[in-house]
C-alpha cells in the first residue's frame, strides 16, 4: 500500500478488524519511511461492473462515487452513518450479483432512488431532483404531489 504522505511503497499494518456487519475490514498502516499512521478499508468485490451512461459511453462502475451522491441527499438529515453504508453496500452486491457485467446508469439510479424512499423521504426529493433533472419549481411540486398521492 501506497504511503498518501510520501507516496513509500512500503507500509506495514498495525491493526485490521472487521467493521459491525462483517462486510469491511479496516486495516491502520504506518508508514516505515515517514512514520506517518492512516486507515484504509479492504472490500469484497465480485466482479468488475461496467456502467453505461446515457450518451451510451461505457465507464468503470466507482463504489466511491455512489456514496458522494447519496450522501450529498443525505447532507444535514439525522440519519445514522452505518445505515447509509449498508444501504450503499446493498445496492452494490445487488450489482455484483445481478449476472450483468455492464449495467445502465438508469438502472443504478432506480435502486438508489428505491432504496432512499425507504430511508428518508428528503434525501429520496434530493436525490429525484439531480437524477430526473428538475428544472422548475412545478417539477418539485408535481413529484412532492406524487408521494403524498402514495
């Protein structure tokens, strides 16, 4: 593992555990040639997923970058950290284990917003609002409409 402050190639590990759910394991590592101490986090992954975009573009499937979007909805809500991780972690073992190598990016957006619906209903409207692309007022309020209407 890569040192982030000197960028050494060698580091040892000081500590591993498994985080709550058994799904992660975190490792702190020191660095032998500065001495520096981070944490990194070590996840199984299934197989490699490709996404396909709107504009039909084929992209690397970014764990990381579905947690920045969902927990951009989830900015300033009283909802536990570990719940958010396991729901981000569901979404992608129903990825990884779908059969599908390459998976529309509307189709990830659908298990976000899915899954965001059963947790908080103010993140689900943030997270509606960036994917479906809101562009007026009269958006919010005809998708605000449609849950109360559910």
């Amino acid at each position: 593992m890569k040192c982030p402050y000197c960028g050494a190639n060698d580091t040892q590990v000081k500590d591993s555990r498994p985080t709550e759910d058994s799904a992660v394991i975190r490792r702190r590592r020191s660095c032998t040639n500065c001495g520096a101490r981070f944490t990194t986090f070590e996840r199984v992954q299934l197989r490699d997923l490709i996404v396909i975009k709107r504009d039909n573009k084929k992209v690397d499937f970014d764990r990381d970058k579905l947690a920045r979007s969902i927990m951009i909805s989830f900015r300033k809500r009283p909802i536990d950290a570990e719940k958010i991780e396991k729901m981000i972690t569901g979404i992608v073992r129903r990825l990884e284990t779908s059969g599908e190598n390459e998976i529309p990016s509307s189709k990830i957006g659908e298990m976000v917003m899915d899954a965001l619906a059963l947790i908080d209903q103010v993140a689900y409207v943030r997270f509606a609002s960036v994917y479906r692309n809101f562009r007026e007022a009269r958006d919010f309020e005809k998708f605000v409409g449609n849950l109360r209407e559910e």
